[in-house]
C-alpha cells in the first residue's frame, strides 16, 4: 500500500499524463474531424441535421477518449480504489481523508 507522499506524487504524474494526453487527443480529433468532415461535405449542404449529427458523434468519441486516457493513466499509478474501483475525480477526496470516497477503503497509509 503507498503512503501520502507517494499517492501524491502519483497524482502529480497522472494529471501531468493526463493533460498530455488529452492534448494528443485534441490534435489527433481535430485532424479526424477535418479529415471525414471533408469528405462529407455533401451531406451536410444536404442536411443540417446529418451535420449535427456527426459533430456529436465526433464530442461522443472525444469525450470517450479523454475518458479512456484518464483511466488507463490512473489506473496504472494506483489511484484506483482497489475496493470498488471508483476513480472518476475521486483523488482529491481521497488525498484529504485517505480513503475511498465513495466505499470508505483505505487507499493509503497515511504514515
Ligand atoms: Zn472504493
């Protein structure tokens, strides 16, 4: 099990992971985004709503991968509760009481 110190630091270098990989994303979505939104392009002088349509699908698949990065990158430094598994902008409760927000499982040590 860590310690304070060491969730801490692991929480510094996820979020620092996961802003980069957000970023990554972003620029990767855009080029999607432009790349089939071009290709398309008839459709959306068809119709506004095949228009509205893919820019939701294309949030949907950003959003989800931010999600999935967010994740993997918690995950693998330890900043999931290894009781029920929550994660999701639980850290910072976690940080302060040292203990699952939402199971009440101690994550860490505090030594
Ligand atoms: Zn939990």
């Amino acid at each position: 099990m860590m310690t304070r110190q060491q969730f801490t630091r692991a929480y510094q270098v996820s979020r620092r992971w996961v802003t980069v990989g957000v970023l990554a994303l972003t620029i990767l979505w855009f080029c999607l985004f432009l790349a089939v939104g071009s290709k398309v392009k008839t459709w959306f002088s068809a119709s506004d709503a095949a228009e509205l349509s893919w820019i939701a699908i294309a949030l949907g698949l950003f959003v989800t991968g931010v999600f999935c990065i967010a994740k993997f990158v918690y995950r693998r430094h330890g900043l999931v509760c290894p009781s029920c598994g929550n994660w999701i902008a639980s850290q910072s409760m976690m940080l302060k009481t040292g203990r699952c927000p939402k199971c009440k499982e101690e994550v860490f040590h505090d030594a």
